[in-house]
C-alpha cells in the first residue's frame, strides 16, 4: 500500500512540476508592471485560454499532492 502512494505521489510531484513550468508568467518585466491594471480587464473574457486550464490542473493535481501526503503520513 505504501509502495502505491508513494509511487502515485511521485508521479503527482512530475505533474505538478511540469504543469507550473508550462504556465506563462503573469507578468513579463516593467511592461508588465505599467501596464499591469489594462492586462487583468483585458483579460475577463479569456477564462477558458490555455493558462486558464492550466492553472486549473495545478489546484486540482496539487490537492492530489496534498492529499497523497497526508495519507502517507497516517499509514
């Protein structure tokens, strides 16, 4: 059982590491930081772009994460 849960946690761990590392930065240098108020009411209609979804699999794998932890840490 504990073989599985870590395995499952490792492979969690991957896909965490691997779905924040293909995430675009929110801001990019000082024309980020001027422009930075325009860029966030620009961008409501983008809830479905690919940042979004990605950023969406980081919470939902990174509750799995957690979740797997703890669950090692009890047996």
């Amino acid at each position: 059982m504990t073989l599985v849960l870590t395995i499952l946690q490792l492979l969690s761990a991957v896909a965490v590491t691997v779905i924040v590392l293909s995430q675009s930065g929110k801001r990019s240098g000082l024309s980020g930081a001027i422009a930075g108020g325009a860029d966030t009411f620009l961008s409501k209609g983008q809830a479905k772009t690919w940042d979004a979804r990605l950023a969406k699999a980081t919470k939902w794998v990174g509750l799995v994460f957690v979740i797997l932890t703890l669950l090692l840490h009890f047996v």
